[in-house]
C-alpha cells in the first residue's frame, strides 16, 4: 500500500488491520505510523520519493505483494488543483503499475475523485461523462484511462475508487468540517459563504472500508466512494452548529461563492459484494 500515512490512506490501512491482514507499507522517511497500527501485521519499506523511483526500486518495493492500494499523490491543501506535481504523480503511478505487473502481482486498486467527471450532469456514475477542470483531476482521468488500458488486458484486475466529498479524523484544518469544529468549540463567528452548494458527504473511516472492501472483492472499473445522499452545505453546517448548540455562530454570506464551484455534486454508491478475492 502507497498513502498509508495520509487523511485517507491510514483508515485503509485500519480496516485492512481490522481484516487480520499483512500489509507492506511504502512510505517516506519522515512519514510516521498511526500510534494504533499493529506493527506485527506491517512491514515498512522507505523511499524517499515514490513518483520519481527507478523502475529497479519500485519492483523491489512491490515484490512478492498480490494486492497494491495505491493512495498515496501529492495532495498539499491549497496547491494540489493546480500543481505540476500531478504530472510527477501521473507518470510516478504508470510506472509503479508497471513495476507490479512485472513482479505478478495480481489486483491494482487506484484512487480518483469525483471532480474528474462533467459534475453539470446530474447524479455521477461509474460511466457518467468524465470532464476534469483541473489539472489533478486531468491526471487522475488519464491514470484511470492508461491503467484501464493496459491492466485490464493482463491477468491483473483494476479497480478505480473515485473519493467525494470526505470529512472525519486528521482533516486538514482548512477544509470545511474541521474549520467549522474548531470555531464552534472556541465560540467564534463561522464565516461562511451562501450554504446552497449540493454536496455528498462522507465520513474518511467509512471511505477507508469501503476502499478496503473494493480491494478484497473481484469488482473491475470505476466506482464511487460516496454516501449518495445529496444535502447542502448549509446543511451540514447547522447540524454541527447543533451540536454546540450555537446555530447563533453561523454567517452565511459573509463570504462569497466561489463562482467555479459546481452547485451540485452527489454520486450513485459502490454497494460492497460478498464474494472476496482468493
């Protein structure tokens, strides 16, 4: 597994753990494991930058895996949309792809995100239109296409989990949900924007399972990793108001839209399958 570490990486890693399984750990040297992981069950190896490895590296990195979850891409708040670092990730993850279909192994899982697809046509599914806006989102459809192409040609099955709109433990403090906690538990303003934005929500723990399930089934292609309950932001927020009881906190308005935000995003959900991979 690449992206252990990471906001939604290390709760795959819990349900993995959670399934008594052996997981090997690619991961940088500063990276530190969450202090609840069964390091029986984990074995680390370090490379100091996965997307710009040798192709000798990465095959010793995956060999004698049968399963690879690849979560790890540059993902720093604020500069990730737009950065040439997805170039990096793009080319980084074909050539991991390769390495692990060279070293037999036997299922590749990727992950993508909603904002790959034409978020204008409604309820997103697996094979609604796709139309990134961005360049993350463009180099996650062109990972999807090559390993679509090539993978799923070969005795190695594909499967591409598309992430939505996730909130929950070790959230970045300036993405929505943690920034409104961390108002609301210090009796601040929230200053927020209109609310009306359609949103599908999901907590990062339940993310993490069903990655994990995706990993563990013999599903092949693109699924959503989504709650498909559309609500608004507006919603959302008033009920964690709620909580504090302080609804009298919330400013809506104060900020303005965001003019390129698409008004509605909500998804149809990967149902997990009983019948696991051998």
């Amino acid at each position: 597994m690449t992206g252990a570490t990471g906001f939604v990486g290390r709760q795959i890693l819990r349900a993995l753990i959670k399934q008594e399984l052996n997981v090997r750990i690619i991961k940088r040297p500063s990276s530190q494991l969450p202090d609840w992981a069964n390091r029986e069950r984990i074995e680390c190896v370090e490379v100091s930058d996965l997307f710009s490895a040798s192709q000798p590296q990465l095959e010793s990195l995956v060999s004698g895996c049968d399963t690879l979850i690849h979560a790890a891409w540059y993902a720093v708040p604020g500069e990730y949309l737009y950065s040439f670092r997805n170039v990096d990730c793009l080319i980084g993850t074909l050539l991991l792809a390769q390495a692990f279909q060279g070293c037999g192994g036997k299922r590749f899982i990727g992950i993508g995100t909603c904002f790959e697809y034409d978020v204008d046509v409604g309820r997103l599914k697996p094979d609604s239109p796709l139309l990134p806006k961005t360049p993350y989102a463009a180099a996650k459809v062109s990972s999807f296409q090559m390993l679509s192409q090539t993978l799923n040609t070969t005795d190695l099955s594909f499967a591409w989990c598309r992430l939505f709109y996730l909130y929950g433990e070790d959230e970045d403090p300036r993405r929505l949900v943690s920034y409104v906690r961390a108002k609301l538990g210090a009796g601040e303003p929230v200053d927020l924007g209109s609310g009306k934005q359609i949103r599908d929500f999901l907590d990062v723990q339940t993310a993490g399972n069903l990655v994990a399930e995706v990993a563990l089934s013999d599903y092949r292609g693109p699924l959503n990793i989504c709650s498909g309950q559309p609500v608004t932001v507006r919603e959302i927020v008033e009920r964690l108001a709620d909580e504090y009881g302080r609804r009298d906190l919330l400013r809506f308005g104060v900020r303005p839209d965001n003019t390129f935000d698409p008004p509605c995003v909500f998804g149809l959900p990967w149902e997990p399958k009983q019948q696991k991979v051998k």
